[in-house]
C-alpha cells in the first residue's frame, strides 16, 4: 500500500469514528424492545404488593396451597409492635404477616387484641415450620421452637385447618424487605 493510500485509510476511519462520537444517539428499535420486554418481564416477576390498609400498612398477596390471603406487612418496629392489637375483627381471608431482619427464634402475645388467631412461623425460604393458636387477650407468650423464623403470618384461629394447611407447606407472594 501506498503513503497516499495510508492516509486516505486513516482519514477515513477518523471521519468514521467522529460520525459515531457526534451523531445524536437513536435507539434502534430491536435493542428498544428488547430492553422494554426484560422490563416489563421483570417487573411481572416481582410479588404482588398491593394498596395500603388504612392502619398504613402495605398489602402482599400470598398463596399458601390452593387457599390465597392478602397480608397486611408488618416490616417496621412500630407495626410490628402493634400488630393486630385494638382491632374488632379480621375479614376470614385477610392476615398480617412480620418480616423479620434476621431469622430468629420469635415469640408473640396476644396484649390488647381482641381477635382469636393462628400463627404460622416461617423459615427463609418460605415453608411453614409450625402453626400455634393464640387466644384473644392472653399475654401468654407463644414461642417458635425454631431459631430459623424468617417471618410469620397471623390470621384468624382455624384458617390454616379450614384450608387444609400445615407444618411444610410452602407460602409464594412473600415481599421482600
């Protein structure tokens, strides 16, 4: 090759390369829908995490077996601290499930709430370890047997037998923190 032959080549690419650093960027449109579909498919993948209750709690959706529930989230201390105290009633479907920071051996009572519940202690992985009745008014504290509870769900005494739920099942929805 020629001198003249280098610098035309070398004059081209610089022209090649100052077109593609100062022409204004235009997305093309395969690479748009891709990035579009991955958005929206991962945004489906997410648990469904509803409204806020008016106590300003957010909703999650759980399915535990064939029987859904919609969960009130207590993930603060101070929901956590509240739960369903003070309350008359609790619709049959609905819940409240406590997130916790860490898994731990976790304990409840039932102080200033009026409502008759199950509890269900669940693992990380979102299988139930064990489901306890807890009486209305009782401050008798009702401890897991597990050091390994993630969370754990109250709903109204008897739901879980009613829908044929036990130790082992497996609860899908669970929000992350």
């Amino acid at each position: 090759m020629t001198i003249s032959g280098l610098r035309r080549r070398e004059h081209a690419r610089r022209i090649s390369l100052v077109t593609i650093f100062t022409r204004p960027f235009v997305p093309r449109p395969i690479a748009f829908v891709l990035a579009l579909c991955w958005i929206l498919i991962w945004a489906g993948c997410q648990p469904k995490v509803t409204e806020t209750t008016p106590f300003g709690l957010r909703v999650a959706e759980l399915q535990i077996a064939n029987a859904a529930v919609t969960a009130e989230i207590a993930d603060t201390p101070q929901a956590s601290e509240n739960g369903l105290m003070f309350r008359d009633a609790l619709p049959e479907d609905r819940g409240m499930l406590f997130i916790f920071e860490q898994p731990k051996k976790a304990s409840f009572w039932m102080r200033n709430t009026k409502i008759p519940l199950s509890i269900a202690y669940i693992d990380s992985a979102g299988r139930i370890l064990e489901i306890k009745s807890m009486n209305p008014m009782d401050e008798t504290v009702v401890p897991s047997s597990s050091d390994e509870v993630a969370y754990a769900l109250e709903v109204n005494q008897g739901w879980f037998g009613r829908h044929g739920i036990s130790s082992g099942a497996k609860i899908n929805g669970i929000p992350r923190k």
